[in-house]
C-alpha cells in the first residue's frame, strides 16, 4: 500500500501538467505585488500633480484668451399698461456685443523650470501684442434708433482664464486715445475673468475703431485664443521644442526645432459657428468657448505614463519567463523548485519599481537601462546556480534582456504599439514551436522533469 502512495506521489511530482498548472498559479499569484506597483505608479503621479498644481496655482495656470469684444448698450423701449390701464413707456438697458472685423495677435512664448521637491514644472512668460479693427456697428438691423445707442457707456472687455497672473499694466490705444484697463469683466459676460476698459466721453464711430494693446502673462499647461475676428490671424513663437497643437484648428504654418517652435494660424470668418454680433438676450459662452484653439506645452517622456504601461506587461513577461525556465527543465531533465521559480518572479516585479524610483531622479531612459542591467544580470546570476550550467542561465538572462529591450521599443513607438506586440508575441509563439516540436510530451509527461 505504502509503495503504491508512493507511486502516485511521484506520478504527481512528474507530471508536467501539474507542473503547467502550478507555474500558471505562481503566474497569478506575482500579478498581486505587480498591481501593488502599478497603484503606486498612480499614487506618485497624483503626487507629482500636486506639485504641479501647487506651482500653477502661484505662478498661473493655462491661460484662455477671448476676446477683445466691444459691448455696446443701447434702450429699448416698451409700451405698456398699468394698473390703471394706461399706456406707459418703460426703457430698458441691453448690451450689443460686437466682435472685430480684423483681429490679429503676436505672442512670444518664453518657457522655464520651476521645481517643487523632486519633481519638475515647466511654466512660461507670455508676452502678446493683440491689435485689429472694429466696424462701425449697424444696430439698425436690430431696429435700435441711433439715438437710442449710449455710446459713452461702451466697453472693451478681454477674458482671462487666470488674471491673477497678469504681470503688467495694460493700456487700450483705442482710435489714438489711450485708455487704461480695469480688473473684471465689466459687461462682458462671456468668461468670468478678465479685464475691461471703459470708452467713456466717446461717440458714434465716423468709420470704425482701430485698437492695439499688449498684454503679459504667467501662465503654465498651454496657451489658447478664441477668433473673435471677422479674420483672424495669430502668430506665436516660443523656446520650448515639443508643443502639442490642440483646439479646433491646426497651425496653418508651423516649424518645430530643438530651439522651439513658430506657428501661425489664418481663421476666416465661416470657419467660426457664430456671428459678428449678438445681444444680451443670446447665450454665446459654450459656443465661444468651443471655439478656442492653441497649443499645449507637454514634456516629452511622461515617466509615470510610461511606467503605467510598462507594468501592464508585467503578467506576460514572468510567464515567458517561467515557461523558458520550464522548457529548460522538460529539455534538459531537470527540477527547478517552484520557490526558486518565485524568486526569479519576484525579481522581474522589482524591475517595475526600481524603474518607477530611478526615473523620478534620473529621467526615464537611464532609470530603464539601470533597472533592466540590474535584474538582469540578478536572474542571471541565480539561474546559474538554479540550472546548473552557464549556458542555461546565458538562455534565461539573454530571453529576459530581450524581453526589456523589446518592452522598451513598444514604449518609446506608442503608435505603433499594436503592431510590434502582435509581431513579437507571434515570433515568440513560433520560437516555442520550432524548440519544442520533437518534444515526446507522453514521454515527458511520464519520465517527469
């Protein structure tokens, strides 16, 4: 009886599909520390945008500009009855809001490096020389008499996402007149932020109104305009060499060095949803504000962005692993202890998170080549003496620095990350087959490893 337990106890022992089934367990079981890393990788981004938001928020944040419009009051009048059932005339204040005919601006974009504890904020000076023209505004369309328009209590209003990060006084030149600028909105009601400046002790336009003023910022994350002109044009420059463009236009023209970058955008009138002008009875802020274009100041390796990804292959690269070991063992009959087994596993784990603590401090390709040499030449070390033979342990640290250096070409190729895994796993499958085909697997199941 007890030679037949035995018996079975080895049966068991030997069986490479209990063997199979063990290696997937331990597979399952080091996705535990693996997703361990991966919340810390979203754990120390959302500590890195802390910084970045604390940075912003005394520096300035992304600045919108929209604007310049000029709000036009006007009364209207309204016949109505009273208790007594008398007409009477009551007056009413609207406000016309008409937008330039031509609007162009001229930004420089001057990009440093601010830094909170460890970790790195870029933020940028913006200076802009915004300028263009005003039609004279035909409100007999809206059948406002012209004596019924209130000139002297025009306005020019300006939005500012972050106008706390205004930096210097700003002066209208508006038809030759110098007209200083006031904090608020005033009646411009498109945005919540912004600056205004009354055109007080001035009359109806003969023609139109030409305007120019400067305007300098903080700000950080991006730089966007809305086209209130019938024609628009911008032109913006900076030293910073890796912008996004984003919004509803591309740069018409645009250059890209390691110096910075130059673009231009050229925005017609039809390409707006809509018109020059509108009252106060119309609801224009969603629209406006669809409108915006721009571009964004990204950093062009995101350590966090790339760690995330890197860990989700976390999984397929310890079975690759395990079943290279095994294949070694099938092969070469002989018996890796499933301990052994989880220590290699274990050290391809910690590769994630010495690659997630290096980056912080040395920037995303040194920490991976670090990280990579490190647990490589670990695992290599260990299944020397695991195996038994230098070339076996050559096979596994060879198979796991391919493995590195393959996940690094699907990080660093993002679009072409589909194709390259699909090609890779493919090849690996193909390797598999061609190594194992003359494998008597009965055999093996019965002789054991």
């Amino acid at each position: 009886m007890q030679t037949e337990l035995q018996g079975v106890l080895t049966a068991i022992r030997g069986s490479q599909m209990l063997r199979l089934l063990l290696i997937g367990f331990l597979v399952l079981l080091l996705l535990i520390p693996a997703a361990m890393i991966g919340s810390l990788v979203s754990e120390r981004s959302a500590t890195r945008q802390g910084a970045v938001e604390e940075v912003t928020a005394k520096w300035g944040k992304l600045q919108i500009m929209t604007g310049p419009a000029l709000m036009v009051p006007y009364v209207q009048r309204r016949v109505e009855l009273d208790k007594k059932g008398e007409k009477v005339v009551r007056e009413q204040i609207h406000r016309m809001t008409v937008l330039p005919e031509s609007l162009s601006v001229r930004g420089q974009i001057d990009t440093e490096v601010r830094h909170r504890g460890i970790f790195s904020v870029p933020v940028y000076h913006l200076k802009l020389e915004v300028s263009g023209r005003f039609a004279k505004p035909d409100l007999a369309e809206w059948n406002v008499p012209a004596a019924d328009i209130r000139w002297d209590r025009a306005e020019i209003g300006v939005g500012i996402s972050d106008a706390r990060a205004i930096q210097e006084r700003t002066d209208l030149i508006w038809n030759g007149r110098t007209i200083p600028f006031l904090p608020g909105t005033g009646a411009f009601n498109l945005t919540d932020t912004g600056i205004h400046a009354p055109l007080t002790g001035g009359g109806p336009p003969a023609s139109g109104f030409e305007f120019k003023f400067p305007l300098v910022l903080n700000g950080s994350v991006g730089v966007y305009l809305v086209p209130f002109g019938r024609e628009s044009s911008v032109s913006l420059r900076s030293n910073w060499p890796h912008p996004s463009f984003q919004g509803n236009w591309l740069p018409a023209k645009r250059a890209v060095t390691d110096h910075g970058f130059e673009a231009s955008w050229s925005i017609p009138f039809l390409g707006r949803n809509y018109p020059q002008a509108w009252n106060d009875g119309t609801s224009m802020s969603e629209t406006v504000e669809a409108s915006k274009f721009g571009l964004d100041l990204i950093t062009p390796v995101d350590e966090y962005r790339m760690a995330e990804r890197s860990t989700k292959y976390a999984g397929l690269f310890i079975l690759l692993t395990f079943a290279t070991i095994w294949l070694i063992e099938v092969l070469a009959r002989l018996r890796v202890h499933p301990i052994q087994y989880l220590l290699v596993g274990a050290a391809m784990c910690l590769f994630f998170l010495l690659e997630l603590a290096l980056s912080e401090h040395l920037g995303f390709a040194p920490a991976y080549a670090v990280a990579s040499v490190a647990v490589v030449g670990l695992i290599a070390s260990y299944s020397l003496a695991a195996l038994h033979s230098p070339r076996r342990a050559g096979v596994v640290g060879g198979l796991v620095a391919a493995l590195y250096a393959y996940l690094y070409v699907l990080l660093k190729n993002e679009d072409y990350a589909l194709l390259i895994g699909s090609v890779g796993l493919f090849l690996m499958l193909a390797a598999v087959m061609y190594l194992t085909r003359r494998i008597d697997w009965h055999a093996a199941g019965r002789s054991g490893a």
